[in-house]
C-alpha cells in the first residue's frame, strides 16, 4: 500500500510536469544521504542505545585494562548541559580470555564469520557496483538517445535485484554472528563506532527508496522531466550505496590500522579520527574500483550464459552485446586495479614496517604468488576475449597477425610478474642455485621488474582493446592524420613501451624508496600511451566508412568460457585478498590494540585457507546462478501471462 | 601442420627455460648452475601452454588448425592404430608422472622459506627491549662525524662479518661455500637495500636463533652477534655494509610524520 501511495505521488507530480515538482523530487533524494554524509565530522548526538548496553554489562567492570581505564578521568558519561548532549566515555581495549568467547556446538566462530563475511562482501561488491555503471549506461542512453542502452541498463537492474536481497541478508547474518560470537569485539567496536553505525542503518533505508523507486519506476519516468527524476533516483541510489561502502570500511581499516587512540589504546572519543584512519581512503579507492571490476565481470558472465542458452539469433546478438558491454565495464576496473592495489600495500608499510613484511615477505607473500596468477588469468582470459570479438568484424583479418606477438610479450610479462622472490625449493636445487637467492629470477622478484611488467599487461591489453575497436573501420581522405596517425601511434606504442622497460631496469640499482617512486614515470607513461592513442584514433577515424556491418552475436562458444573464467577469477581473487587483508592482523582483534585471544587466534596454514576461500567461492557461484536463474523465472511467468 | 606451431613454440620455450636461465645465471656465479626451482617451472610451463593455446584458437582457422588434428585421430576409422598408439602414449605419460610424485625419495623436504621474514615489534638484546617500528640508527643522524663511524663500522667488520659475507659484500667471503644457503649478498638490491636499518639490527642482533617461527625451517648459520659485540658495534657495522655496498637503507614514511 505504502508503495502505490508513494508511486501515486510520483505520478501525479510527473503528470503535472513543473520545476517545483521535479525539485522537490531532486531535494527528497538529496535530503535522505546528504544530511548523513555531512554529519559526519560533527557527531555530537547523544547515544542512549549505546549507554545503555554499555551500562547494561558494566562497562567499567569487564575492562580488565584498569590502568588504561585509570587514566581516563572522565570515564562516566556526563552530561553537557550548555549542548544537552552526552559525552561519551572513553574505552580502554578489554583483555580477554578464552572464555569470553561463547561456543555454540556445531560451529566454528572464525570459520562461521569468515564464510558469512566474505559471501556478504561478494553480494556487496556487486550491488554496489552495478547501480553504478547502470546508471551510466541509462545516461548513455538519454544522451545518445538509443534506447538499447535504457533496456541494457533496466536488465541489469534486474538481475542486481536478487542480489540486494542476498546481500542484505548475509549482512544480517553477519551482524548477528559477530554479536553471538564475538560479543566482547562487537561492544568495543560499538563504543567506537556506535554513532556512525545508526547512520549506517539509517542509510539502508535510503538506500532501499531509491533503490525500489529507481527499479519499479523505471518504465513509468522513461521520458522528459520524469526520466531526469528518474536518473536522480538512480544518483541517489549511488551515493548511499558508496556512502554505506566508505562506512563500513571505516571498521575493517581502523581494525588494521587503529586511529583515535591513546598510547594506552583508550578511544579519545573523536569519531572522525578513528573513521579517517591511516588505511581508510586506501581500502575506499581499491574496494571501489575493484567493485566496478567485479560487477562488470558478473554482469558479462549473465550475459554469456543468456548468450550459451539463446534461441535465436537475434537473442545472441543480444546478449553477445550485453556481454561486451559488461566486459568492457569490467576492464575499465580492472586497468587501474593494480596501481590503487600498490597504493594501499605501500601505505600498510607506512604504517607498519612489520605487518607489511607479514604481507609481501613472510607468510602471507606465497598467496601473493596465487594472486598474481589469478590476476594474470584475468588479463589472459581478457584479452582472448578481445581477440575472439574480431570474429564480428569483417575488417578484422588486416590486424590478426599482430596477435601472436602480442599473446608471447603479454605471457612473458606476466612470467616475470608471478616469478617470486622467496623461491620453493628442494635442497637439491638449493645446492644447485648456490643459495636462496637465484641470480637471474631474483632479479624479476623485486618491484621494479613487477612494475614494468604489469604496465606492459595493461599496455598490451589495451592494444588488443584498440585492435578490435578499429578492426572494422577504414579511414578515407587525405588529411594528416589519416595518412600518418597509425605511424604516430606504433611509435607512440614503441616509445612508451621503451620508456617503461628502461625505467625499470634504472629502478632496480636505485634504493627502494627511490625504486617505488620511479613507478610514477612508468603509470604516466602508460596512461599518455593509452590516452593519446584513443585520441588519435578519433582523428585518423574522423572520416571513416565501415568495411561492413558488425556481426553481434557472431561468436565463437568458447569466447563466452572466457567471460567465465574472468568471473570466477575476480571472485576468487577477492576471496583470497579479502583474507590477506584481515589475516594479517594475526593475532589480534585490533591491531596491536585489542588482543584476539580466541582458541582461533591463530593464522592458519595457506592450503588450509585457500581451501576455505575455495569453498566460499564455489558456495557463492552456485548463489550467483541462483540470483541468474530468478529473472528468468519472472521472464518465463511474464512471457506466459502479459506478452 | 597448424597443430604443431604451438608445440613448437612450448618446447623452445622450455628449452629456453630449462638450459637458457641457468646458463646465463651460471656467468654471474661461476662454479653454480642455477635452475628454475621445479615449482617456478610448473607454473610457467601451465600458462606458456595457456598462452600458446589461446593464441593460436581465437580464430576459428586457428581453433580447427589445432583442435582439428585431434578430432580426426579420435574420430577418424581409419587411423585406429594411430589412435591406438597415442592412447597409449597419453596413458603412459600420466603413468610416469604419477610415479614420478609418488616413489620413494631421500630429498629433504621442500623448504617453504622466507628470505625476509616479519620481525618482531620489539626485539630483547642487551638486556633492554628496541622497538623495531621507531628505531633509528643513532649513528646516521651525526653528520660531523659520519665517515669516522663508518670506518670503525669497517673494522667490526672485517674482524666478525668478512670471513662469510667477503670483501665485496656480495656474499662470497672464505667460508661462504661451506653455507647452505650461502650468506647474504649485500650488493643484490634484493637484500638490505629493501629493508629497513632497524631491521638488519635486528637481524644482526638476534641472527639465526632469534628468527620467528613464521618461516621455518631456517637454515642459517648468522650467530647471535648481541652476545658478542655491543651495542655500538653492531649499529656501526650496519651503517658500514651500507656505505660500502653502496645501497641505501629502506626509509618508510611513518604514520607521524606523514600526519
């Protein structure tokens, strides 16, 4: 009822198509994040939530920390007459025992936690990601005024439905789970963050309008005044998907990187300077354009299944379009992803010079190698994606020569990028190699060769994008560009390609630090590569003709098995990182704060928690072709009944 | 003959691979033959492999060039003993690969071994606790007197260090053939040049016995140099191997003074 009524108003302001109304619509939407959003840094609201279940298990009583707590004169909530708010009490970090963490038969807390999280971290990603290129196609669509792209973008939608519901229910999940097994965890947690958290639950109901208004409304506000309210929704959607994002962030980075603290760990009480911690914006720009990545990457292997199960030829077409799009979603995340990756690893070892030594050198360096062939199957599946579209272009066959060479420079990039530093050994080849460090390999284990090699995969990726852009277009007059800008661009190719190769083998005799900098040069290099090559492709194709029609939907079955393997590479790449990430706390709830001394605290060994990761990956495909399967049971009702 | 460019090109590749790596690794070390380590080779061989075969089917030209071949020899009445003869050459190939994995062999254990393992936060020697996050060389901020320090460093030492870690610093002291693994070579940028000073204190300080357990088992013959030299010694021998093998300790932005 509350939704006819809603949808009732909609309409009858949309029918009488004003300023004012459409306004009001823009202010209602900005009305409901933005308050929330610039609250932020001003949090002087008073908590009885949380004074009350502070007192409820006597807060000043389980604290063990008595010295920290000692020192923290004002550990009462007082009241502030002149504001009529409540400060509230600083919280000394409590040493706990095994005890203190409840057992309940049949689970596994670390276990139980781990799979919940990550299956919710996997929905997340994705529902926060597709409104966000939805949104970008839908406005494509106004722009270029082809309504492909608008029932592009409403499919999509349909299909990220699913997993709100999915996302929003592990998210449920996960928070009773905290509380019923680490409810000691959860209460210091909520005595930091307790204000932020009412906002965060507040922002899901923001989240949950637009969200339904964008979905349900989208074919009644198609045109005119109602589509740009209907685009506001879809921004509004946005901004309290991201805003829910940054939150939540804000509590797995302060649990690695703590912020608002004394020496003694007591909270200060500024809840901005616990949120805005040293790895906050890190983990911000990595989880956000890893999200673009992966939702592009969901979307496109939704796309190739429909494309698998297709009829007709006009269905294929279809979804071999949809798939592109998706993919191309996909690697516009994925170009970037590893410049903020190094972003954050460089500032966890700002942070702390051991917890980065645990992450790249010690222990957790031998899922590094997983991850770098995962990312390189990624790119591998990518660009063999890029090449099977040439099939489509009937100009294609002028630029398939150029592929081998590509694949050969792409695979030895990529050898030189997963080669270790610390190698496996027997003691045979020990004796052999004269020591652990190898003279030649050892040289592709440090950050200098890394970084020229995945510069020269995304390079080289963009190349094979570039090939299959221009693969069916033949540019026709006399003018400059015509005639010489493909010479331009090889030597722009060539020079850029040189540049990055020699700054890398410069950096590798420079200091580290000196070394780490020396990869600013070669992203530029390779952004001005990228960047300038699409503009000259506009000129030289400035006056172009097709060398005939695109064939969408001509495809090659097994190129669709690629779009898989992207998917499933990104998922499992997530799922491992994600451990990485919170693993290398080791012992500890809050690092170097709050000690974890759960029977679990303990980091277990690397099959053990590829196995796990595993597990959660194949349990989340199977919930994926689910979410899959559930439009197109309302696609077969639909078509049964109304078409 | 499409199908066989592909296997070609894997077979130069692991040549390549197998005799070219150590040969060009055997000029820098003479006397060695440094191999590409078994498990290094396995993943290379899976993605040359990969990369051979999505380059050579994104066509379908391509696809039936390399694919065809082996659905006629499977399809084809005609070619039973062929087919008859790769079976068996398919089957005993897996045959020996699995004894391979599986016969008896007295190789020790491979060794999961880390070169750089995580220090500790704080590290015990000379009856006091360092911190290993704040500690600074308390040598390297006395400019006056800079090269006397690292001179003294020197001579600490050629009379502790030389024997194993050699003149040059690249690790090839007297004894060094006699070490498994054989000592650090400081030259390789691959070794102090990425770690911090506080760290190779600590690792000076506490040698072999005072590594974690993370990255065990570890073969080291570094003796516990706090029990034998001071304080003072070790931080200007550090500040000596550094001058003289002309890399720079690892600085890190700290959170402090970034803020």
């Amino acid at each position: 009822m509350k939704v006819r009524f809603m949808f009732s108003h909609l309409k009858k302001m949309l029918s009488q198509r004003s300023p004012s109304a459409y306004r009001f619509g823009v202010a209602l939407a900005s009305l409901l994040v933005i308050p929330a959003a610039l609250s932020f840094n001003s949090l002087e609201i008073s908590q009885p939530v949380l004074k009350a279940a502070a007192e409820a298990v006597s807060v000043q009583k389980v604290w063990a920390n008595e010295a920290a707590a000692a020192a923290a004169p004002a550990a009462e909530a007082k009241k502030d007459e002149k504001k009529g708010t409540e400060v509230w009490a600083p919280l000394a970090p409590p040493k706990l025992e095994a005890k203190d963490y409840p057992v309940v038969k049949g689970f596994n807390s670390r276990i139980t936690v781990w799979f919940i999280a990550q299956l919710h971290l996997f929905f997340g990603a994705f529902v926060l990601a597709v409104p966000i290129f939805v949104w970008l196609i839908e406005l494509t669509g106004v722009i270029t005024k082809d309504e492909r792209y608008d029932h592009m973008a409403h499919e999509f939608m349909k299909v990220a439905m699913t997993g709100f519901s999915l996302a929003a229910s592990f998210g449920g999940l996960l928070s009773i789970a905290l509380v019923v097994f680490y409810p000691q965890f959860m209460l210091y947690m909520t005595g930091i963050f307790g204000k932020v958290m009412i906002f965060y639950a507040l922002a899901f109901f923001a989240e949950s309008f637009f969200l339904y208004t964008y979905y349900y409304g989208w074919d009644k506000m198609s045109d005119g005044k109602a589509k740009t309210i209907h685009l506001s929704l879809g921004l509004g959607l946005n901004l309290a998907g991201v805003f829910l994002m940054m939150v939540s962030n804000s509590w797995a980075s302060f649990m690695m990187a703590p912020s608002g603290l004394d020496d003694a760990g007591v909270f200060k009480g500024d809840v901005w300077a616990a949120i805005n911690g040293h790895l906050w914006n890190p983990v911000n720009i990595h989880r956000f354009v890893a999200n673009i990545a992966y939702g592009g990457s969901l979307t496109a292997a939704y796309a190739g299944y429909k494309f698998l199960t297709a009829k007709t030829a006009q269905e294929k077409a279809h979804y071999d379009w949809m798939g592109y799009t998706s993919f191309f979603i996909a690697i516009i995340g994925l170009l970037p992803l590893p410049f903020a990756g190094y972003w954050l690893t460089k500032e966890i070892y700002d942070y702390s010079q051991q917890m980065g030594i645990t992450l790249m050198g010690g222990a957790f360096a031998w899922l590094f190698i997983l991850q770098a062939v995962l990312i390189g199957t990624i790119f591998l599946s990518a660009n063999y994606y890029l090449w099977c579209c040439l099939a489509r272009s009937p100009g294609a066959k002028r630029y398939t020569f150029m592929i081998k060479p590509i694949a050969i420079v792409i695979v030895t990039a990529f050898l030189a990028w997963f080669t270790p530093h610390t190698l496996v050994m027997t003691s045979k080849e020990v004796t052999q190699i004269g020591g652990a460090h190898h003279p030649l390999l050892g040289k592709f284990g440090v950050m200098a060769a890394k970084n020229t090699a995945v510069n020269f995969l995304i390079v080289l990726t963009f190349l094979s994008f570039q090939i299959y852009q221009r693969s069916n277009k033949r540019a026709v007059g006399d003018d400059f560009w015509a005639t010489n800008g493909t010479s331009v661009q090889i030597g722009l190719y060539v020079a850029g390609l040189a540049n990055i190769l020699s700054l890398g083998i410069y950096s590798y005799y420079l200091p580290a630090s000196v070394r780490i900098g020396l990869s600013v040069p070669q992203v530029t290099t390779t952004l001005i590569v990228i960047v300038t090559s699409f503009i000259l492709d506009g000129k030289i194709f400035k006056k172009s003709e097709e060398m005939g029609e695109t064939q969408w939907g001509n495809m090659p079955v097994r190129s669709q098995y690629a779009l898989f393997t992207l998917t499933i590479g990104f998922t499992w790449l997530m799922g491992l990182m994600g451990y990485v990430r919170s693993a290398i706390r080791q012992h500890w709830h809050v690092y170097t704060v709050f000690r974890d001394n759960s029977p679990d605290a303990f980091t277990p060994t690397l099959p053990y928690a590829a196995s796990v990761v595993t597990v959660i990956v194949c349990v989340f495909i199977a919930l994926v072709l689910f979410m899959f399967w559930m439009p197109m049971l309302a696609a077969k009702k639909g078509s049964s009944g109304e078409h | 003959m499409h199908f066989l460019k592909p296997i070609i090109g894997v077979l130069v590749a692991y040549l390549l691979i197998k005799i070219g790596v150590p040969f060009l690794g055997s000029l820098s070390h003479p006397g060695t033959w440094p191999v590409v380590p078994t498990a290094v080779m396995k993943m290379y061989l899976f993605f040359i492999i990969a990369g051979a075969f999505v380059a050579s089917t994104f066509s379908e030209e391509g696809y039936n060039g390399l694919i065809g071949p082996i659905v006629d020899l499977y399809g084809n009445p005609a070619k039973a003993k062929l087919r008859l003869g790769a079976v068996a050459a398919v089957s005993l190939l897996g045959t020996w690969v699995a004894y391979q994995y599986v016969k008896p062999s007295f190789d020790a254990p491979v060794e999961l071994r880390s070169v750089h393992p995580a220090p500790p936060s704080s590290a015990n020697m000379w009856g006091k606790s360092f911190e290993l996050q704040t500690l600074k060389n308390p040598f390297r901020e006395d400019k006056a007197n800079f090269a006397k320090n690292v001179e003294e460093g020197g001579i600490v030492y050629y009379k502790n260090c030389f024997y194993c870690h050699g003149d040059k610093q690249d690790g090839k002291g007297h004894f060094y053939s006699a070490f498994n693994p054989i000592p650090a070579n400081f030259v390789d940028v691959g070794t102090i040049a990425m770690l911090t000073e506080s760290f190779v204190f600590w690792r000076v300080g506490t040698g072999g016995p005072g590594l974690p357990s993370e990255g065990a088992p570890w073969a080291t013959a570094m003796p516990v140099w706090h029990t034998m030299l001071s304080e003072e010694e070790v931080w200007k021998a550090v500040m000596f191997i550094y001058e003289q093998s002309g890399v720079q300790p690892r600085v890190t932005a700290t959170v402090a003074e970034k803020k």
